[in-house]
C-alpha cells in the first residue's frame, strides 16, 4: 500500500527539530579582488576563531588612504565564520552537510546566500568546475550516501531550477512562459516547473551552469546576470520505506538552495536607506523577506508571505517546519563598507529566527504588480520597521 507521509506525521522529524528549532546563520568573506586592491582599497573585516567578525570603518580625508584614520568598530559573532581562505568543502561541510542528512530523512531544509552583488553569493552556491560550490556538493553528498547505504534502488532525486525576477517566476531549466504559483496540500508550487530527474553530478554541474545561463540579464548589460534575480535549486529526493506497521509508505525530502538577488537595493533596515531607494528599481520581494524576517524575530501571528513571489515560495523554508542555514556573504573591502555593514545586521537579526511549526494555511491569491502596490508595501515595511 502506498500513502504520503507529511513530516509533521513523522516523529523522527519532531524530535530533530526540537533539538535545533534556531536557524543557523554563516557569514562568508571572500578574497579581495583585484580590481579592488587597485583602487587601493584596505579590509574592514577581519575573522577571529572562525566564529568572531570584527567590522572596522576608515574614514579617508578626501581620499588620501595613507591618512587612513580608524573610527568606530562592530563586533558579530556567527555560527561560524568563514575567512577568505575558506575552501568550498569547508563551507558545504559546516553548513550544509546536516542539511543533507535530515533531507534523506524526509524532512525539509533550505539554504539560502545573503549579500550584495559581487560578495560572493553565487560563487558560494554553484561555484565553478574547479571548485563546485554548496548546490553541487550537496547532491554529490545526498549520491554518496544513498550509494554507502546501499539505497540506490530506492532513492529517486528530482531537480528544479527556477528564478524570480522582477516578481515573474521562470523555470530556468526549461525557459518559456512565466509560471503561475499554485497553493495544493504540499505547499506553495511553480505550476509546470519542470523536473528533472539526476543521476550523476556532472551532469547536474552542466545542467545548473546551463540553467544559470537562462537567468535574467540586465537589459543594460547583456550577459551579465541581474543583480536583481533570486535563483532556486530544488533536490527532492523519494524513497520507500515502512512505516512501524510495516506498510510500505513514499517520503519526499526537499532541499532548496536559494542564490538571492543583490541586497544592496533593498535595505529595509532603517528609514533613511528605505527613503533613498523609494526611487530606484525596488526588489520587492527582498524587501518582503526582510519584511517576513522582521515579523518572524518579532513574534508576530501574521507573517506577510504573500506580499511577494520569493515570500511565498520560501514560505515553508522560513520559521516553518523546516531547517534553514543562511549564509551572509561579504567583501573585505573599505569601498563597500556600508553593504558590508548591512549584511551584516541583516545577519545578526536572522540569528533570533526560530523554526517552528505553525498552520500556515492562508489561500494564495494572484496579485498583479503595479506601482501602487508597490507604494503600498513601501509603507507597510515602513511601518513595521518603526
Ligand atoms: P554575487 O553572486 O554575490 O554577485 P559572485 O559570486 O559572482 O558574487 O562573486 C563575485 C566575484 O568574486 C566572482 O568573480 C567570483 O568568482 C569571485 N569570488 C567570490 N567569492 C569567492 C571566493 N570565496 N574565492 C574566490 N573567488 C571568489
Ligand atoms: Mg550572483
């Protein structure tokens, strides 16, 4: 007899998650590059004990660096910390390795890269052919274990791959029309996001460099992805298995890894920022996960999932029933020392999250963008920001 299991029916997945209910926030520094060390441009940061951020603001006196004067400084201190030697097995086996290991479970889990453009978020998250990052040895692990474990006949992993931009959901995996969000027992889902189904991790490596490929350019500048997209990787992963009456029973674990837009152009964090970009290009749905985040740490009963696309699909990965690992990403360079700063907020207030199971059975109505709605959530995370 086949039947669903739904995690919260799985007292595996119960106990687990009571044990470890916060979510778990990483910060990442990369290198300087060099087009930043020749603007002569010094670290701000600096990591201690693989745990410790201390955040330090130059001023410069009509940008004489050598008068470099040290004003104030901001300590963090994060799950853990990674220094720009970090290597990306280093950071997929601190983060994520856990992750992995309850997804094969049956449970959900997610992990998603904060930061601004050019800090290092989609290096963290796909990497390159010589140094894969979080997506690729994720499902390199989840084939390892299923292989150590002899469940090969079993295990069936799924792949999607699909982009938010500009509050339009595109499967970018097999490009076409926009996708419509649909509400059904399991959650929110992109209607007709394609699957594919993996077997090996060079070909999802290929798969996923292609899928990057699709997503969205700036008009401006062709072949430079928008800084404005959010990527997301879905690893489902299927299998049987029998309950304690010895039915056989399906259980799907889902992973998603989530590669955010730039966070440089929605600072909700404070009312001046917020007023400075009122006339820029708003992401409205990074300001809605801010906004979500807030109401989260607060306690809030109402969690605005449904104030955008990225919100409502990452609806059962926030807070929920659900393991979530955010990994802040950042330069060391004083040039972007304000970005840094957010990120690092953003961060620190991520840390008060804690997972836990509520009903969350609003309907998902089709909202249609419009300036004024988008006037309309400005105030709204105004007023939650006061
Ligand atoms: P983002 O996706 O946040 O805009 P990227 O991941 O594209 O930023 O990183 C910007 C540049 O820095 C890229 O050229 C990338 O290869 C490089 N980079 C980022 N992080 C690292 C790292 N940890 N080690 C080496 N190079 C990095
Ligand atoms: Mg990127």
């Amino acid at each position: 007899r086949l039947s669903l299991v739904h995690e919260k029916d799985n007292p595996l997945f119960q106990k687990q998650s009571n044990q470890n209910n916060r979510i778990s926030v990483f910060v990442r520094l990369r290198p300087m590059m060099k087009r930043e060390k020749e603007a002569n441009s010094r670290s701000c940061v600096r990591i201690v004990n693989r745990r410790d951020v201390y955040l330090t603001e130059f001023s410069s006196d009509n940008h004489d660096y050598l008068r470099l004067k040290r004003l104030k400084g901001r300590h963090f201190t994060f799950d853990a910390s990674f220094p720009d030697s970090a290597s990306q097995l280093d950071v997929y086996s601190t983060t994520t390795a856990d992750l992995v290991e309850a997804v094969l479970q049956g449970r959900n889990g997610s992990v998603f890269c904060y930061g601004a453009t050019g800090a290092g978020k989609t290096y963290t998250m796909l990497g390159t052919v010589e140094n894969p990052g979080v997506m690729v040895l994720a499902i390199k692990d989840l084939f390892t274990k299923i292989r150590q474990r002899s469940l090969d006949g079993n295990h069936v992993v799924h792949l999607s791959y699909l982009e938010v931009y500009n509050e339009t959901v595109r499967d970018l995996l097999s490009p076409g029309r926009p996708l419509v969000l649909r509400e059904d027992k399991q959650g929110i889902i992109a209607a007709g996001l394609s699957q594919y189904r993996a077997y090996s991790t060079d070909e999802v490596m290929a798969l996923l460099l292609q899928g990057n490929k699709n997503r969205t350019t700036e008009p401006t500048r062709a072949n430079e992805t928008s800084s404005r997209s959010h990527a997301i990787l879905q690893v489902m992963i299927e299998y049987r298995t029998r309950d304690a009456s010895m039915n056989v029973i399906n259980r799907i674990g889902k992973l998603s890894l989530i590669d955010l837009a730039g966070s440089e152009r929605a600072l909700a964090t404070d009312q001046r920022t917020l007023r400075s970009v009122e006339g820029a290009n708003i992401n409205r749905s990074l300001l809605a996960l801010s906004s979500c985040i807030n109401a989260l740490v607060e306690g809030k009963k109402h969690i605005p999932y449904r104030n955008s696309k990225l919100t409502q699909l990452l609806k059962d990965s926030l807070g929920g029933a659900c393991n979530t690992v955010m990994i802040a990403n950042i330069s060391p360079s004083n040039l972007t020392f304000g970005e840094t700063q957010n990120t690092l907020h953003w961060a620190d207030r991520a840390k008060e999250i804690r997972n836990k199971a509520y009903e969350t059975n609003e309907e998902l109505v089709q909202e249609t963008e419009s300036d004024a709605d988008q006037a309309k959530l400005l105030l709204e995370v105004q007023k939650e920001n006061r």
